[in-house]
C-alpha cells in the first residue's frame, strides 16, 4: 500500500516494512521497521489490515474477534554494544581511546517516546542499557494515549493507540523494544510536525530553544549533528525522562528550578513535592525541622545513626520561593481560599475561578481576601464545596486517641480488607470523655467499587462475645475516601470511660450476582508501646493499632462579613444549617460602590472543612489558624526559625551542627559521624560548607517570598543578614593554596575537631560561586583550579583530568582514603568508581556552566556546553544501566557507580535542561517581576527560548546582544504585564533594548484575574 505520505507492506500479521515521507507530499524515507511489528491478542498473532486517511495511517485487526491489541515495535542492536544512530552503526565501546566498529546497521534507532499527556522523554538506549528487572519503575507506562517517535534521519511522527492504553519500554533478548497495548486494537500514525517544539495532548506546549546559528557537531564515531537539533533531544531527555514523583526532600529545590516554567504535569509534580514537604518536631522538641525523606525525619540508611539533613530546611525554602515566584500562584502563600462574585440585577459584574484547595476553619480563625469592584453590586456570592460527611467535632471534646498512633515516620503494616472473616480489623479503645461520633482514619489503597462497613459495638470482654452485641452504630462506605477520617454517629451518646469495640469489615456484595472490588490495605500501624487491643481476622495483634477518635458532633456554621477599606462593617450574614453541604453560594445581600473591600469569613462552633477555589488577586490576602498561618510562607518562616536558632546562624551567621538539634551524629568526624547532606557517604557536619551554600540561596529565596506576601521590612532584614554570612562563609571555608594540589578553593568540611577536609569538591565551590558567596577573584580561581588543576590518583599519580568524564567536572578531583562516614569503607569506593570518590554526577554541570557565565561570561560557559552536548551526542546518550559508552559504571537500581546521569535515580538533572534560559538569558523570577539579564556569546546572533510559562501565560524571549524581543501569549485569557516601561496586555509582542545593565524587567500587574 502507498500514498504521498506512506509505502507500507503487510505481511503474516506484521507490518513488514514502513516508510513515511520526511514532509507530507516529499520524499519517503527510509524504512522504518528493521524487524517487523509485530501485532498480538492473547499472545496470539493478529493478522492487520491498513488504511490511509490522507496523511494518516490506521492499522486495525482484520478479523472479527474483539479485544486489547498489542503492538511490538523492536530494535536490534546487540546483546553488547552501543548503536550510534549517527553513523548507523554498532558499537561495541572504546579500546585506547579508539571506538571499535562492531557492525552496521542500515536501520534507524527510535530516539524519543513523548507522551502525550504528561510529557515524559525516553531515549531506545534507556532501553537498551536498562536491567530488564530496574524497567517496572523506570521506563513503565508513561500514561496517555500519544507518543511522539524521533527517529535517527530525523523523521517524526506520531503513534495513537486509543483511550485507556499503554506503553511499556523495555531491553530483552537482544531486542530494545516498545509494547504498546490499544484497549480497541486501533493504532493510527501520522507524520508530526515537530518545527515548533512538543504540543501535549491537552495542547500545552514544552519550552524549545534555538540557538540563531546551529554549527554541525562531530562525535568520536564520526556522527555529525547540528546544535539546534542535538540540544532539543537533550533538552527533552533531561528535563523530562524521570517517570516517578519526587519523594526526596532535596529534589524540592531542584524540581520547580527544573519545570516551575513548564506547562506539563512535571511541574504539577514539582508543586507537590513542595507542597507535602513535611515540616514539624525534629525529635527533641524543636519545631521547624524540614525531614529528609519524604515522610521520614531521616534517610532510610544506615540503622542506628540519626540520619537527618539540615540542609533540607534551606533547599525547601528555595524551592518554595522558585516555584510560587515563577508562578504567580500566590494563594499558595498568602491563603485566598474563595471564589467571589459581585452581582448586580443577576448579572455578574465580576468573578474569578480556578484551581481548589482544601481550607480547615476552627473556631475563631478568620479568612480575609481584599477585593476590588469598579461598578456597583448589590450582592456578592461566596462559592464553596463543603465535602462529605458533614459532621465533625468540636474539638475539645475530642481525647487525643488519634494523634499518638499517628503512622508518620513508622512503618505501614499492610493488613488486608477483603473477605469476611479474614479481612476484619477490630480495635478495642476506651473513650476519655462523653462521645456521639466515631471516627476511624481510613488510611488506605482501594480500587473502584471497594466498600467498608464501620460499626462501633460495646465491649463485652472479648472478640466473639463484642461481635454478638447490638451495635452502637454503624455506617456502610461505598466508596472508601483515602486519608481521611470516616463518622459513624452513634444511636445515643455514651458516657465516658465507655470500652468499644471499632469492627471495620467488608459489606455484603452491593448486588444480588456482583462482588465488592478490589481491596482495602494500610489501616493498622505500628505502635511501639505494647498491645493495642487490635484483632486482625479473629486474632489479636500486639503491637498495631487502628487510628480511632471520638467525640460529640456539632454542626459548623461560620459568619461572613465585608469591610471596607476603612475596616467599617459594609454587611454582614451568618451561615449554619444553610451551610452548604456540597456545592453553593453563600449570598451576602450588600450595595456596594465601586472601591476597595475585604470579605471575611470567620469560623463559629465545631472546626469547619471546605473546599473553595481562590481568587487571583493582589497579594494582601491571609488565611490564619487561631491566630498562626498554615500556608507556604508560615512554613517557610518556621523553617528559616530553626536555622537561625536550633542550627546557630543567628549567632554564628552559619549553620553549625552542634549537637543543639539533639544528636551528636554529625560532627564531621570521620568514622563516628554520618553525612548531613545530598553526598551522603561522607560525613559532612558541623560546619559543612555545602549545607551552608544552601543555607545563602535561602536568604535571597526568603527575601522573594517575603516580599511577595508584602512584608518588606522582613524581607529586608534577611537580605541585611547576607553580607554578614558571605564574609563568615569565606572566612571558614576559603583556603588559599590547597592541602594537596596547591589549587585556592572552597574546603568540604571544618568538623568539630577543628581539621579541615578537602578533597577538590566541585559540587562545594561551583554551587558557593553560583549561589554568589565567591568574590570575582575567587570564582576566577575556582573555575582555574577546575581547567587547569589536576587529579589526584590513590598512587599519587597527577592527572590533568577534572573533566575526564565529559559532561563535567569531577565531583571530587583527589583520591579520599580516610574522610568516610562511619558506616562506609574506603575500599569499597574506588576512585572513579564512585559519584564520591572522583566521579561526576550530571546535574551539577548546571552550577559548573552558570558559574562560568557569572564569572567569565557567556563564552566560556558556552565552549564547556558544547563539549557537554558533544559527550551527550555519544552513542550512549548518558543514560543506561551497567557501563556507559566509555566504560564508566553508573550509579543507580541499587547498585553504587562512577556517573550519575540519565537513568534510575537521577532527575535533578531537569536542571541543566534549562541551563539556557537562567545561563545565557538570565532569567531570575523576583518578586517584583522576571528578571532578564542575556549574555550571549559571540558565536550566535541570538537565543531564543520558547513557550516558558510565567505567571500564567506562554513567552518567547529572543535576545541579541543589543536587544531582547519579548512576545507573550495568552494561555489563561490574558494577563497585564508591564514592559519596557509600558504596561501591555496578553496577547503582545515588543522589543527592548539592551542597554546600561541589560536587564529587562517583566513585572505582571496585579488586578482583578490576574494573578
């Protein structure tokens, strides 16, 4: 079958050969298929029959048997080597330095699958060099129903397998392959127009740069690509390859420095981390202590060390300020949690609406949200969603039965829900106080369908005789709610001292002939002072219990009133039984003339849930808790209050772990002391110089948000404490004329002891001149020492090898024979061999490059990016599994390494993807506005990065040497920003020169809808 666009051959339910033209209507290329796709159903050949639709290819099964389809679309490249998709050809690695030809293989490798919902980029050499038992988190189902295909002569298109499909990435037998399953068995392709970068499913578009000149770069191999085409793939591998979430604390920093500017699910990813960072008691009573791993205060490894990072408060703070600055989603700071519309004779005057956020209300606590109106109403509606069930307690008649078997920072134990009478999960409690209500923590995973019954029966001495009591209570949940509490309201109120029993068991089948799905897992948990009184099935379970509260109900009700700018009450309502119990407006009858407001709602009685979406406006807003905040900035507060006191930077003007944190675990003393941060082998502690760096971003990051929540006089008072700890940070951590190789540079680590540890920490000296703690002379002598300095073997062989990898510098540039954390040895790690202990890890090529442009401007930094894009443009393409192209071993999947790079556990990399919008353009999110500041080399004429979303709207931003061209499109319904001194609305396009600083200044405007 042929058309203008395709030439394909079926054959034996395969598709035999497939060629598409590189434009519709031009040449057809080569064949896309080395081995035929195959097409299976139930493992089960399928034989397929084809169609053309213009430029569309559809390919369905032929015969009349209905059912999932998958399709197989494999690659042969060897058992061994590396396929270069460059010069087409197999490689088996480098012997002296030489690559050796294995095979050619006149066939293109598949480059990238992009899916088309959330964005995720996979290379066929993840596949390739993945372990096939790493791919069920690495490379599994991206999710949506597109992927986008790249092949090797540059041909794209893309691949639709229908609604409720998927795609599975794998290596095995020989084969790097892509399984694709169609629920209806159609699979449809097109040619795709790639000219303008990556449009996702929903029609979000990726960022794309261009450099205005794209020189042909030659690899080792001989392969030959132009720039423009070779940083796109790496810009998209990067930024967008890690599949999972970001459980680790630090990667709060890293992932909105990474994708706060993409429209794709990444930064939704991101914003969550941030926003589920745990922040709370460190253990011994001090409050503000961000934890370490996710839901845990410290890392997971090793047993019996106190295993937490300090500099997580510091990193979580930066990260917060990223993402909120570059977002403009200020309700996240300030706590605007309504939707208010101003009517006038049933007309909506105006109205604002998006994304929900759940408030909790006590009594006494007072949301207030300014507003302003330009003509006048006679009402406004106050928008909420108050989820079910209704009930709640008054808070001081619950007993504090929930809160010590809370299952933060212990283990899960995953006791099952299914079938009566083995699923059943009986706890005994004795209620303190007088109680109405019930409530069990559902804390739980279930699939669609899954029920529970919750009963509460008097306690009669033992299992079987309780089970046989009249109930209490009792409830049927249908729909089993994750994390959150279920209600049971009892018959008649019980007097305190009351022994029940809570029975959470399966229901009948909800049908005559049908079963209740799925299973209910992850409600009893560890509790470590003794038995419980829990029964799993029939049988007692010392040591766990369920989460149980009681107390007496009371309906929440709330009063609303509006102020005017004087504070005068304007009106006034209050809410209780016609609270809404789901969705609705609460009407506040008022004339109001144009000018400026504040609607308050204030919470009555029991604690009140509801859910309202925010309105985008001014930043004065606040959501207070009897009189503290629970929002972003608070948090951030609380954080930046530890460091100062419980690390000692109020007085040392530096972090110091001194024990006052309560442990003695990080001491910087080698072989007694665990690590303190992200390099957590060493024991980096006491003052450790890479914490420390940290703790300075935080400074300016605390500042922005400050100054975002419209309290300058705080803000200042962080940006006056910044000079004072630069010269205390130089002044500890600065040596002139280093300990083993004669270079001047940042020390690691000064431990408690007073001996100093250097081991050539690029990670310490390019992070500390990025983060501007280094004088010029200073940062000049950091980035000579990395050129020109040499490597420091364990036989004392010198080497002028800090860039031995390629991609970038060193981690640590000498051998480190004694300065090991007291769980780890030395012989374990060889030089090289570990990220640690000469290695490099990718992602810091990132403060490497920025350090370069800030001190020897762009064309420095843009000579070290070439030749980072050259090593990428390698037949390994810096990812896979056991070795790279070179030989070098990669860390990840359980296993140490030499690299760090684009695979297994990596994804701060996201950060050097945009190395080129805050490198070479200077981009820098403030508070007052985003910051451009380009620097572009004098190789290119200009750099243009595309659909960077700022503030709610996509922007192109083209910058020259003598001006930047600024063009802004309207993705919300349009913004007004202010430019070049003038203020324009979305959509816009201007120039603006580039003279005395060269920096230009987009400041959004804040107003009624826009944020």
């Amino acid at each position: 079958m042929k058309n203008a666009c395709w030439n394909v051959v079926l054959r034996d339910g395969t598709v035999e050969s497939l060629h598409m033209a590189t434009k519709a209507g031009g040449a057809l290329g080569r064949n896309l298929v080395f081995r035929p796709l195959r097409f299976t159903r139930e493992s089960a050949p399928v034989v397929v029959a084809a169609a053309f639709d213009g430029d569309t290819l559809r390919i369905w099964p032929s015969e009349g048997s209905k059912g999932p389809v998958i399709l197989t679309w494999r690659i042969d490249l060897g058992p061994d080597g590396y396929y270069d998709r460059l010069t087409g050809t197999t490689y088996d690695g480098l012997v002296d330095g030489v690559p050796r030809r294995a095979e050619r293989q006149d066939h293109p490798a598949l480059l990238r699958f992009i899916s088309g919902a959330k964005g995720h980029t996979y290379t066929i050499e993840s596949m390739k060099r993945m372990d096939p038992g790493k791919l069920h988190w690495s490379l599994s189902n991206p999710g949506g129903r597109t992927v986008i295909i790249l092949t090797a002569d540059g041909t794209e298109l893309s691949l639709d397998y229908g609604d409720g499909g998927s795609v599975v990435f794998g290596f095995e037998d020989g084969y790097a392959q892509a399984v694709f399953t169609s629920p209806r068995g159609v699979f449809t392709l097109k040619p795709y127009d790639g000219s303008k970068g990556i449009v996702l499913e929903n029609g979000a578009r990726l960022p794309r740069f261009r450099f205005g000149a794209s020189p042909v770069l030659k690899t080792s191999t001989g392969g030959e690509v132009p720039l423009n085409t070779l940083f796109d793939q790496f810009y998209l591998h990067a930024t967008f390859w890690y599949p999972g979430g970001h459980g680790v604390s630090a990667w709060a920093a890293w992932g909105p420095l990474g994708h706060a500017y993409v429209d794709a699910p990444y930064r939704t990813e991101s914003r969550n981390a941030v926003a589920s960072q745990v922040v709370s008691d460190d253990g011994y009573g001090h409050d503000g202590y961000a934890w370490s791993w996710g839901d845990q205060p410290g890392w997971p490894f090793p047993g019996g060390y106190d295993t937490r990072h300090f500099g997580i408060n510091a990193m979580h703070i930066f990260g917060a300020a990223t993402y909120l600055l570059w977002t403009g989603e200020y309700e996240a700071i300030s706590g605007m949690d309504f939707v208010l519309r101003g009517m006038k004779a049933d007309q909506t005057v105006f109205a604002q609406d998006v994304d929900q956020r759940q408030v909790r209300l006590r009594e006494g606590a007072v949301l207030a949200q300014p507003f302003r109106i330009d003509q006048p109403i006679d009402r406004l509606l106050l928008h909420m969603n108050v989820p079910r069930p209704d009930p709640r307690f008054d808070e001081a008649s619950v007993p504090d039965l929930a809160k010590d078997q809370d299952d933060r920072g212990r283990a899960s134990h995953p006791f099952m829900i299914s079938t009566l009478p083995e699923g059943r999960l009986a706890q005994r409690f004795r209620a303190e106080k007088p109680f109405d209500t019930v409530g069990v923590r559902l804390c739980c995973w279930a699939k669609p369908g899954s029920g529970l019954r919750v009963r509460v029966l008097p306690w009669r001495g033992d299992l079987a005789s309780s089970l046989a009591a009249v109930p209490l209570g009792e409830m049927g949940i249908e729909s089993v709610p994750d994390n959150q509490y279920g209600f049971v309201t009892l018959k008649a109120p019980q007097p305190a001292e009351t022994e029940a029993l809570l029975v959470v068991d399966r229901p009948k089948p909800p049908a005559p002939g049908k079963e209740a799905t799925g299973g209910v897992w992850g409600m009893a948990w560890k509790k470590e002072d003794g038995d419980s009184g829990l029964f799993h099935g029939n049988q007692p379970v010392p040591g766990y219990r369920v989460a149980v509260a009681t107390g007496n109900r009371r309906h929440p009700s709330l009063t609303v009133r509006i102020v005017n700018a004087s504070g005068k009450e304007v009106a006034a309502t209050r809410v209780s039984d016609a609270l809404p119990k789901d969705i609705g407006d609460v009407e506040i009858r008022a004339d109001l003339s144009p000018g400026a407001y504040t609607v308050e709602a204030r919470g009555n009685g029991a604690p009140l849930y509801w859910r309202a979406s925010t309105l985008r406006t001014a930043l004065g807003g606040k959501a207070t808790e009897n009189g503290h905040g629970w929002d972003w900035i608070e948090r951030a507060r609380r954080e930046m209050a530890y460091q100062m006191d419980i690390l000692n930077a109020r007085e040392k003007h530096l972090l110091l772990l001194d024990g006052k944190a309560g442990d003695r675990d990080h001491s910087g003393v080698t072989g007694v002391t665990v690590g303190d941060n992200y390099y957590d082998i060493l024991p980096f502690g006491y003052y450790d110089a890479y914490t420390n760096a940290w703790f300075y971003a935080s400074l300016r990051a605390m500042a922005g948000l400050e100054r975002a929540y419209g309290d300058p006089a705080r803000a200042e008072q962080w940006e006056a404490l910044m000079p004072r700890v630069r010269a205390r940070y130089n002044e500890v951590f600065w040596t002139v004329d280093g300990h083993l190789d004669g270079a001047s540079r940042y020390v690691g680590c000064i431990d408690a002891t007073g001996a100093s540890h250097d081991y050539g920490f690029s990670f310490v000296n390019t992070l500390a001149v990025e983060v501007g703690l280094a004088s010029p002379a200073q940062a000049e002598a950091v980035l000579r020492w990395l050129d020109e300095g040499v490597s420091i073997y364990p036989d004392g062989t010198r080497r002028q090898d800090i860039y031995h990898f390629g991609f970038g510098p060193r981690t640590t540039t000498i051998d480190n024979p004694d300065w090991w954390a007291a769980h780890q040895r030395y012989e374990a790690y060889p030089f090289g061999d570990q990220i640690q202990n000469g290695g490099a890890d990718l992602y810091e090529s990132y403060y490497d490059l920025r350090a370069r442009i800030m001190t020897r401007g762009a064309d420095d930094a843009y000579a070290r990016l070439l030749a980072l894009l050259r090593r990428y443009a390698e037949p390994d393409r810096l990812c896979g599994g056991k070795r790279l192209y070179t030989g070098d071993s990669i860390q990840g999947g359980g296993t140490a390494g030499g690299t760090g790079v684009l695979s297994f556990e990596f994804p701060e990399t996201a950060i050097l993807g945009g190395v080129l919008l805050y490198g070479f353009l200077g981009a820098e999110a403030k508070a007052d506005g985003l910051h451009l500041t380009p620097r572009i080399p004098e190789a290119q004429p200009f750099i243009r990065a595309e659909n960077i979303l700022y503030h709610g709207d996509y922007f192109t931003f083209e910058a020259s040497k003598t001006s930047l061209n600024v063009r802004c499109e309207a993705r919300e319904g349009g913004y007004d920003f202010v430019v070049g001194g003038e203020t324009r609305h979305a959509p816009f396009a201007c120039e603006v020169p580039l003279d005395g600083k060269g920096e230009v200044v987009i400041t959004p405007v804040a107003s009624a809808g826009n944020p």
